[in-house]
C-alpha cells in the first residue's frame, strides 16, 4: 500500500516528493463536469486536487445531511483517483472561500454557544455532522487505498482566533473518528497569524496562504518553524492566482505572465496548491460577503476567479502561461492537451409575466407572528422574505422605520413601491401618505449573503430578516404575515394572473433544444433578481454589474423543452433573452492585482 508521510520533505513511498495541486470545489461545479476539470489540471501534470467540504450544504438544516447530485464527494473524490490525481481535503467546519457564512450553516445562528470556539453546545454540533461526514471520507484515505494525502484542521484560524483548546478539540474529533492521514492547518505567512491558527506545538503541519513574494513568505514561515525546531517542508496552501468579485466594483485581472513567474519562484522553494485552480459558480444564493469596517459588501455569483480555468471550467490565458513555464523549468512533468467545450447562443421570447403580488400564494407558506421573525426564527436563511401587515392610518403623513434589518429592504403600500433601503440606510425614516383607513404595508428584503471572513462573522447583521420590528410613528407595529419566498415552487405558478409594472415580478421564457451545450443567460434590460433554469436557482444578477450575464452549464438542461423563469424585483424586463456563448461584462475600468 502506498505511503505518504511529512519529513524534512514530503514522501511518497519513501521518496521525495513535491505537491502541485490545484483548487476545484466540487459544489461549484456541475458534477456533470467534474470529470473535465479534473482532466484539465491531470493535463497540466499537477498531482492533487484540492477542495473544501461545506457544512452548510451538507446540512442545510439541523440533522438533514445531503450528499447527492453536486454533493456526492465520494463520486468526485473516485474521479480524482480515476485519473491517478491525489487529493488534500478541507473538512474543516468553517472554510471562508467566500462562500455563504464561510460554509457555516445559518441554523446555527439559532442555537446557544460561540461559533470557532471550545464551546460545548457548538462542538457538540460539529461532533453530529462529523459522524456523517467523516465514515465517507476515510475510506478515500491512502492509508485505506484511497487518494486523501491530508486532511485539514481548521482554516485560517490566526485571522479570526487564538484558542489553542478548540483547535485541540477539532484535531481529535477527526483523530478519533479515524482520520490517520496527516493533518494541517493554513494561514497567512505572519507571525501573529501562524501563531495564533496554528497547533505547530502538537506537531500539526502548518501552511501558509498568499499569492506572491514567495521567497518572502516562505522564510517568514521557516523563521516559525526555526522557532519550534521544527525541519518540515514548506507549502503555500492558498497561491491566490486571481481574486473574487464584489458587485458595483470592476473585475479583478492578474497578468498570466506574472502568475507563471510568481509560481515558479514558489516550486523552486516548496510545494504549491493553486487557489483557485477552476473557480466555477456560487450557485443558488451561495455568494459570500466581504466586511470593510461596518460596511457588508456582498459578492457575485460567478466564482470564475480568473483563475486558470475559466467559470466554464475551460483553459484560458494563465493555463497555457503555467503550461509554457512547467514546460521551461520543471520538465520532467509530462503534460497533455487541455479540453474544451463548446457553448450555444439563442435568442429567446418573453412568453409570460406577473406580478409577485398575484402569486405570493402559489410560492411561499405564510407563517402569521405578532412581531416579524428573522429568516432564521422561520427556518428559511437564504434568498427573500415577504413581510406583510394591514396598517391602521393615524395620520394622513406618518414616519416609518424598520429596526434592525438586513440586508436589502423594499417598501411598498397598497402594493405601491415606496423605497429601497440597503443595510446601511435601513432605520432610516421614510414618510408614508395613506389615503384609505387601513393600508396593505408590504416589506420584501433580500439577504444578499452572510460575511465569509473576519471580525463580522458572528455580528448580529448575519441574521438576516426584520430583526426587531418596524416602527410607525413611535410604537411597534405588530401583526406580521411572512411568506418566504420558495423558487422551487415555482412550476406552480399561474402566469395568467395580474402583472403590474414598478413591481417584482416572475418572467417565463421557453426554448427547445437538440443538443445540451454550456450557455450564459444575458440579464442586461433587467434590474436585479435571481434565474431559475428547469426550476433550479442558478444565481443572483444585478445590472449594477461587474457581470450582466449568468452561467448555465448544460447538466441543468435537457434534450427538448426548457424553461427559464426570472424573477425581477425592481419592475424591469426585456421581451427579448439572449443565450451567449460567453459572459456578459459592464464596462468598468478594470482593477489588476
């Protein structure tokens, strides 16, 4: 049976050898495609593949797990070992990779105890997931004839804490659940980041994460092993080959030129794990958050990351830039031809529109309270809830305030719309004129995703919803209908009900098609909303940009008629749909890093 073990070097079978892995997570990828992306980095002759594992998919709600379709992380970690690539896995229950929550599920905002730390109540539930997870995992283990080289501890722990006890507790969970492979933990390249994330003290391999200056990080990350006499060889776990994107903010580019040199000076010192390899798609309501300050700033549905591998899992210009280089300095790893796939275009006629109002019934459960519940309190974290009251006039002109809400919130009266408010505007006072004696107040907010990362991870903002109430006037109005708006219903609705314009509204488009092939859904005449192709919510879109267009890989297509269903809340459409070969980008001057 193979070996691999952790010396003054990395070993396998007694040899010496040098980790060159890329990063491609599984859930942001169709699993119909698992298999292209995974050929693509064998092609490049890297070795392992590297991915998280993400709690809040795994177990949406408390003791449900899912591990089918797009979870089925045996079936991808078979591939991997199919095409003779070894994997580094990252069970870890918080991951960042800016993913909602950092991968934590929202239910826990329900239940007592501090999040990332040697706290009881939340050990006992990482404990529970963790006797789902980890009996699928280890037999995937080299030590049990699988391809899992290491296994991760927690993720870049120095940047959120320094409690060595709840590193402690994590390392034996998966000890003591049967992971024998070695374990890690990665953080960044500093002093106070390695040592506050890192169980260095417990013989725990410690990497780093950057993107540059390799020589650099890599003698501050010998500096601390020099420290704990410790003769190990250094891996950067994350080489940021590109950069995510927030909304309203240009696309970040790296030259490839660059990403090439700048990973070569990393494997002439030590070993590498591309981060991202093939970025692919935050599909559904996924996206992460980044925080600046008190500011939240959401980020888009395309996880592309301009990363060596586009969103649609095909070469681009860093992938032939890295293929020359590897081809120059390190010979003697053989190397293929990439694949590629092809896309389609079309053109697409509105068939049906109506309003949200007309359908609420058809989509959403309601769930009557006296005060509004967070999406949480409802069980129902992601995507948008319908807040609905009947309002007594006092007043002809009265000030209206929502308390506490997060993070997008649109007014309307009588099904008229008043204003949208964001997180920061939310509390602020808006003046309502009510002709009639009792007015149809109707809130809709949209949680645009929870922070991934930093000191905002358990501020109260996660919460998603009306936290506290809404105000007219001084006092608390109560009497709270909630409808939650459920995409998967969507099959159930009736387009010939009432549209009105300056409303949300669901669009339908119909096409038949011979042969299955990737495409991207071009949003521009629309404001802001999510698509749902064949009834599954690919994403969110926003005209405020960097990207106007979403992508559909084919396995959510099918052979014959299709369907596509918009829903758009600010009361803009096109009558016309265009499928593109490519992405759609608004025009912004672009940022490099």
């Amino acid at each position: 049976m193979a070996t691999f073990e952790i010396k003054e070097e990395f070993l396998m079978n007694g040899s010496p050898f040098k980790l060159l892995s890329g990063a491609i997570h599984y859930f942001r990828v169709h699993p119909d495609d698992w298999g292209h992306s995974l050929y693509n980095l064998k092609a490049l002759r890297f070795n392992t593949v590297e991915t998280y594992v993400p709690w809040n998919l795994h177990e949406p709600h408390k003791g449900l797990f899912q591990f089918e379709g797009i979870l089925d992380l045996e079936h991808f970690l078979s591939l991997a070992q199919e095409l003779g690539l070894y994997v580094i896995l990252r069970p870890s229950p918080y991951i960042c990779a800016e993913w909602e929550f950092g991968g934590l599920p929202a239910w826990l905002l329900k239940e007592s105890g501090r999040l990332r730390a040697c706290d009881p109540s939340y050990l006992a539930h990482v404990a529970e997931y963790y006797d789902v997870l980890l009996p699928k995992i280890i037999p995937y283990q080299l030590s049990h004839g699988g391809n899992i080289l290491m296994i991760q501890v927690e993720n870049e722990y120095g940047s959120y804490g320094e409690e060595k006890a709840y590193l402690r507790a994590i390392k034996e969970m998966l000890i003591n659940r049967g992971i024998d492979m070695p374990l890690f933990t990665s953080d960044g390249p500093w002093q106070a980041a390695l040592r506050a994330g890192s169980l260095i003290e417990d013989d725990v391999l410690v990497t780093g994460n950057f993107g540059s200056r390799a020589k650099e990080n890599f003698a501050a990350m010998q500096d601390f092993f020099d420290q704990h006499n410790k003769k190990w060889p250094l891996m950067c776990m994350e080489f940021w080959d590109g950069w995510f994107n927030r909304w309203n903010e240009p696309i970040i580019r790296r030259d490839p030129d660059d990403l090439a040199e700048s990973v070569k000076e990393a494997l002439e010192i030590g070993s590498v794990n591309l981060y991202m390899f093939h970025g692919g798609t935050n599909f559904g309501f996924m996206n992460g958050c980044s925080a600046r300050g008190a500011v939240d700033l959401p980020q888009v549905t395309s996880y592309d990351y301009d990363a060596p591998l586009d969103e649609q899992g095909n070469p681009t210009a860093k992938y032939y830039a890295l293929q020359k280089m590897l081809k120059e300095h390190f010979p003697e790893y053989e190397q293929h031809e990439p694949r590629s796939k092809t896309s389609l275009s079309m053109e697409l006629q509105l068939q049906d529109k109506v309003s949200l109002f007309s359908v609420i019934d058809q989509i959403s459960q309601p769930v009557k309270t006296v005060y509004p519940q967070t999406m949480e309190q409802l069980d129902h974290p992601y995507g948008y809830l319908l807040y609905r009251t009947k309002k007594r006039r006092d007043a002809e002109t009265e000030k209206l305030r929502i308390i506490d809400g997060n993070d997008r919130a649109q007014i309307f009266l009588n099904e008229t719309f008043l204003a949208t408010q964001y997180q920061g505007e939310i509390g602020e006072d808006l003046l309502i004129k009510q002709a009639a004696e009792e007015n149809q107040l109707d809130i809709l907010v949209e949680n645009m995703g929870r922070v991934n990362y930093g000191h905002k991870l358990t501020a109260e903002t996660q919460r998603k919803g009306i936290r506290r109430g809404v105000m007219a006037d001084l006092h608390f109005v109560t009497n709270w209908t909630h409808y939650w708006l459920d995409f998967s219903k969507s099959p159930a609705i009736d387009f010939t009900r009432d549209w009105h314009p300056e409303q949300p509204g669901f669009y339908r488009y119909s096409f038949v098609l011979e042969e299955k092939r990737d495409t991207f859904i071009d949003l521009t005449g629309f404001g802001k909303g999510v698509v749902l192709v064949n009834n599954v919510t690919v994403g969110r879109f926003w005209e405020d940009g960097p990207i106007l267009s979403l992508y559909v890989p084919s396995g959510f297509l099918k052979h014959g008629e299709n369907t596509i269903i918009i829903f758009e809340t600010e009361g803009c459409f096109a009558k016309e749909v265009h499928l593109r070969k490519e992405p759609v980008y608004k025009a912004m001057e672009a940022k490099k890093v």
